[in-house]
C-alpha cells in the first residue's frame, strides 16, 4: 500500500509541473468541422479536446476515455453496466452530450449512458465545461461532451483495423476507413465490444467461505457509422451523418438469489446537413432524425420485457452575417418534433419550437466577446429567457483571463411527464444561474488552465413517493454548487525521445440550500493524471485516477459513503513499421488490484489485461 501511494504521488508531483490538454481547439485548413459552433462559441470558456492519440490509450468505451481524461466523474452499475455522469456537481442528466451539433440526450430519461457509446467511432472527443443551453437547449448546465465526426477534403485513402482481447473475455474491434478528394469526402466505420465480464470480486465471499464473482454481467455492444460529405463548389458543401447501434447488455447481479434480467437499448441517427459561405453571409441548415428504444426483461429467460421508444425529427436553421470585419451574428430557429410510445409512458408527442441570437465580437486580436439569447416555446411547460455572455481577454502570451454568466435549464423528460403511474404534467423546467472566472497561463511547452466557477439551481426535478406510495416527480430542492477545476499540459521532445504528461483536478461543492448537505454521489475531489514517452518504435504510458470519498444517501451519514479509491493503468506499444503502421501492445489496467467500486455493492474488476494490434493500410 506504501509503495502504491508513493508510487502515484510521484506522478501527481510531476504533472502538477507538466499539464493537461490545451483548451482550445484546432482547426486545420482541409478539415470541415462538424459543430462549428463549438469553436465559435467557447472562447470564453474551457474546453478539452481528446483527439486519436488519447482516444486509443484507453478502453473503448466512453466512460473510460472520459474517467481518466477530464474532470468528470462517473457512477457504474458495475463494469460495462449503467453509466452516469456527473459535472461540476450536477446530476445525469445535466449533461448534454453533442453528436456533430445535435443533442442526443435520451428522450426518456434525459441522460446518456457512456457504457454504450465507444470513443473510437469519432474523430475527437471534446468536453465543453460550463453553461451551454443557449447553444444546444435542455441539460447543458453542469457541461457538454461532443462526438465529432469531422470531414477532411484532400486526396487519401486509410484503412484503421484495431483488435483487442483482454481478461474475461473481452473482446474488440473497430474498423476505419477514410477516402477523400477535393471535393468529396467519405468515412465508414464499425465497432463491436463484448465481454463475458465474469470477473472476481476482490475480498467478498460467499456465506459458505466461496469466492464472489460478477454473474449475469456479459455485454454485447455493435455500432456503425457512415458520414459522407460533397462540395458542390466553394460556397456549398452538403454532408450527411448515420450512425446505428444496438447494446445487449445483462445486468449484474448484487445478490447470488436475484433473478437474473437484462436489458436491450439501441439508436439509429441520420443528419443532413447543408453549408453556404457567400462571403459575409453564411448559412448552415441541419435537419436530424433520431430513434432511440429499449427492452427491459425483468427475467431474461422469459421473453416478457416492458419497452420504450421514441422518433425525434429535428430542423436546425442558422443564419450568420459579418458586420464591420469584427462583428459576427447567427440567427438560429429550430424545431424538434418526438413522438414516444412504451410500456410504461403511454403514446404522446411533444413539439419545441426555439428562437436564439448570437453575437460574436472580436475587438483587436487579443479581446473577444460573445453574447447569445434563447426561448422555447411549448405547450408542455413555460421556458425561461436563456442568455449567455462572455469575454476574454489575451494580457500577454503568457496570460489569458476568460470571464462567463449564463442562465441554462433542463426539460421535464417524457418519463417526468407521462410516466404510469406517477407521471406529473405540471412540472416546470429545472434553471440554473452561474458564473465562472477561467485564467489561462502558457509557457513554452506548458499550459495551464484554473477555472472558478458558482452555480445556483432551482425547481430541481426529483422523484419522490406520494401519500398514496407512488413515487412522483417534483420540483423540490434548490441547489448551491461551486468550484475550481485545473488542466495542465506538457510536451516536450529531446532528440528522437518524445515525452508528454497532463493532468487534472476538481473540487466540487454541490450542496442542498435547504439543508446544507453534499448531493449523493458527487465527489470532492477528484484529480487524473498521465505521462507518456515515445522513441522511434516504441511508446509507453501511465496513467492514474483518484476519486474521492461519495455519500450515497441525502443526509450525508458517514457511514453510507462509497470509499474513495485510486486506479493506476499502464500501456507499451511497438510498431514494427509493416504496412503504414503495424502496433502491438500491452495494457495492465488496475495495476495495484486496487478494490474499488463507484457505486454501493457494484464492485469492479482487480489487476486485468488487454492486449491489442493497430493495423494502418
């Protein structure tokens, strides 16, 4: 245990004099971006870009990228299981997650699960911290995760296989492929994740003295994808988005006497979108069209399962014009139409129409503002005037202050609204006001970011049980959350020796106004960091997470807490240079077989491993 924490206390010291990735975001000449807006938009406030690079240091899936890369905290129902998130203190479904400029939060639920979605399928993953629902609407208060499937216009043709096979059976694939001229550009992609996840509990038996093992835990996860984009000519591009997955997923037991059930979720997701650049006018026109749907067996013997589905059909119109070479306005109307149907929700339709005016003003090449208005309107609830303003301001290369307020909000989900029983049709939308303060140092090969932000949440949505026993949603609590949050970077190359480290760290305070207690479920603390080095074939890694203690109940009982813990993983590669590129490698993930888990009697697996080839072609 000693050498486990000096171990990991000697990387923490090293990337608190190194730093996580840079906060701004790239964009190369070739490259039409998927959410220019993200860009655009975000100068007054952070947002870490995860590119391939980072992407395939970790497990595929999402919550893994995420989880050791950003200051997010995650709650699993067990490995591969359920994943929620939670940001800056906020709930699940405070978080909107972007799919090339689409809120792809369910319908249902108003969440995403990270453990269905792999980070390989795109081309970067970014995370937007602070208010965003002027932008992208319901649940970007905590923050935003986007998946970008970017297009690149230049003459290529790459093929990316990579296979993985690791403890219990867990297997990987996902194919890549990129073929592109000047003026049509093509990517398909194909993922599949499976495990029979049957891995040992570390110290818990059975009453009889028998060894605990996670049982009913198998996952099957299948995605593809296929984005195509065509330029008419240099002022019109047309591009268009797919993407298709379905998870059969098992849940695991807690108990050995629970019957066993699973659970079948999947999506299909079409975007079309069209781009006109006529000088100071600009135009950029999406229309989307989402279904989501599961099936829920309470025994997965039977073929007996309650359902639930939804088919989203969303326009998006934005109108921009450049005034005086320093003032940029979008005009943005859109329309989103749902209509779900399921088991337990009945067959509704709900239809939000929204107006937003956005102004971008750079004053000189070192102070930029940004400032942006929107309403919905709906028969469902009556929506607040949304805003956001923003500035920041370069004092010198080594100083960059950013200053943001904000008022964002959260819809009633169909869930909330028409659930059977319980379902409660006068809900109002959850608002938050909050502010944050971002200072930006970088020298030489070294960026540092520390963000300071308060958030205020009212009308928070909470089930809770009736006078009659049935659980309803309530517009209840008001909530008080503040912070800091630190990204630290540093690379560095001597010779042919290729070193880099990042790190990050938050301090979250999310707190009850009524009764002065932490939410459940939303750490204190929370810090990762990694070190990387790179010599001509060969590359290597490490990696480390702390999560803090959890309480797991409202009225913060120290003895319903889940303990804090700290993960540490490791990873070297070689490329033996056969094809464009020919990588074998080798992960030992827990390395210190570290028992742990992020949720109540929902542990995680010990010391396991992964083996994987990249082949490039």
């Amino acid at each position: 245990m000693i050498l486990r924490l000096r171990f990991a206390f000697l990387f923490l010291v090293l990337c608190q004099l190194t730093s996580a990735q840079n906060d701004s975001i790239t964009k190369l000449k070739e490259i039409i971006v998927s959410d220019s807006n993200l860009k655009k938009y975000s100068n007054s406030q952070s947002v870490l870009k995860l590119n391939d690079s980072i992407i395939n240091k970790n497990e595929a899936l999402l919550t893994d990228l995420l989880n050791f890369n950003s200051t997010l905290y995650f709650k699993e129902y067990g490995r591969g299981m359920l994943s929620t998130v939670s940001f800056r203190g906020t709930t699940s479904s405070q978080t909107a997650v972007i799919w090339n400029g689409i809120n792809i939060n369910s319908q249902m639920n108003g969440s995403t699960d990270f453990n269905t979605i792999s980070g390989s399928d795109y081309n970067s993953v970014s995370v937007k911290a602070g208010g965003g629902s002027v932008i992208y609407g319901s649940g970007a208060i905590g923050g935003t995760v986007h998946l970008n499937n970017d297009l690149l216009f230049s003459n290529r043709f790459e093929n990316t296989l990579k296979l993985d096979y690791g403890s219990f059976n867990t297997i990987g694939i996902n194919y890549k492929t990129n073929i592109s001229n000047k003026q049509w550009s093509a990517q398909v992609g194909f993922s599949k994740n499976s495990s029979t996840n049957d891995y040992k509990y570390l110290n818990r038996y059975t009453w009889r003295g028998e060894q605990r093992w996670n049982q009913n835990g198998q996952y099957d996860i299948i995605t593809m994808s296929a984005n195509v984009g065509y330029k008419i000519d240099d002022k019109n591009t047309l591009k268009l988005y797919s993407q298709t997955s379905n998870t059969d997923r098992n849940t695991s037991l807690v108990t050995e006497s629970e019957t066993k059930s699973k659970y079948v979720n999947g999506f299909n997701r079409s975007l079309l979108e069209y781009d006109g650049d006529f000088g100071k006018f600009k135009t950029n026109f999406k229309t989307a069209y989402i279904f989501e749907n599961y099936k829920y067996y309470a025994d997965n013997t039977k073929d007996y399962y309650s359902s639930g589905n939804t088919e989203s059909l969303i326009t998006k119109l934005d109108l921009g014009y450049t005034l005086f070479k320093t003032t940029q306005i979008n005009g943005i109307v859109d329309y989103n139409r749902t209509k779900g149907y399921g088991t337990s929700f009945g067959d509704h339709v709900r239809e939000i129409s929204s107006a937003s005016l956005l102004v971008k003003q750079d004053i000189g090449a070192n102070w930029k503002n940004e400032f942006g208005i929107r309403k919905e309107f709906t028969n469902n609830y009556e929506s607040p005037l949304l805003f956001s303003l923003g500035s920041s301001y370069q004092f010198s290369p080594l100083y960059n202050l950013k200053l943001n307020v904000s008022r964002n909000f959260r819809i009633p989900t169909y869930n909330d609204l028409y659930w059977e029983p319980g379902g409660n049709l006068d809900l109002k939308p959850e608002s938050s006001y909050q502010a944050e303060i971002g200072n930006v140092f970088t020298f030489r090969n070294i960026s540092l970011t520390q963000t300071f932000y308060y958030m205020k949440i009212k009308d928070l949505l909470q089930w809770i049980p009736g006078s009659s026993g049935i659980w309803s949603p309530q517009n209840t609590d008001k909530v008080n959350s503040y912070g800091a949050e630190t990204l630290v970077s540093w690379k560095k190359q001597y010779g042919k020796n290729h070193l880099s480290a990042n790190a990050s760290y938050a301090y979250t305070v999310s707190k009850n106004e009524e009764t002065e207690k932490q939410l459940f479920f939303v750490p204190f603390h929370k810090a990762t960091a990694s070190v990387a080095y790179s010599r001509n074939r060969i590359s290597a890694y490490y990696q480390f997470l702390y999560n803090g203690f959890v309480y797991t109940r409202a009225d913060n009982d120290p003895n319903e807490i889940v303990k804090d813990y700290m993960i540490s993983n490791i990873g070297i590669d070689y490329d033996f240079k056969f094809l464009d590129s020919f990588k074998l490698g080798f992960q030992v993930l827990n390395l210190f077989n570290e028992n742990y888990e992020s949720l109540e009697d929902r542990p995680m697996p010990g010391t396991n491993f992964n083996v994987y080839l990249t082949l490039k072609f």
